[in-house]
C-alpha cells in the first residue's frame, strides 16, 4: 500500500480545533503562533516544525514524537516519490570495524 500518510496540519485541525470549535485565530493564539503560521500549517502549506509540535503537544497533552513522527512519514513518503536515479551504491565491503 503506498497511500500518502495523512498531513498533521490535519489531523491536528479535525481532531483537535474542530472537536473543540476553535476558530485558527483562536488556537493561534493559544499556541502562542501567528494566525497566518497556524493557517499555513493546517492548510497543508507548512510542514511540522519541532517547535509548533511541542506547542501542540504542550496544548494538547499528547507526545511531541507523536506529532514529529506524523511528520517524518510524511516526509518520507514524499522523498521517495521522487527518489534520485543517479545514486551508485558503494562497495559492500568499504569499511570493517577492527
């Protein structure tokens, strides 16, 4: 299965902000973010930054890995979409530990 992971910018906005009714400015400023920062993140314009995940996490009581991890698959399925062709693999046997 190669289906894109979810963004979450996301998941934090239908899990978090509408279950709760906050407006983006509203959890903006909760965050201690700006509106437009907030925005773009959950618009799916801005990737997680540590920083925004700790907020959230800080907020919403749940792990900051939780967040960051969302992110890195997300990150990573996107990287592998557009894999480099040129790379030549090295030797197998380039380095041995003595």
């Amino acid at each position: 299965m190669d289906r894109k992971p979810t963004h979450p910018g996301t998941v934090f906005l239908e899990d978090v902000m509408k279950p709760l009714n906050l407006t983006v400015t509203d959890a903006a400023r909760m965050l201690g973010v700006s509106r437009k920062t907030l925005s773009e993140f959950v618009n799916e314009k801005a990737s997680l930054s540590p920083e925004m995940a700790l907020r959230i996490s800080k907020a919403t009581n749940t792990s900051v890995e939780s967040w960051m991890n969302m992110q890195q698959k997300l990150t990573l399925w996107s990287a592998r979409k557009h894999e480099p062709k040129n790379v030549i693999p090295f030797p197998v046997n380039i380095a041995k530990e003595g």
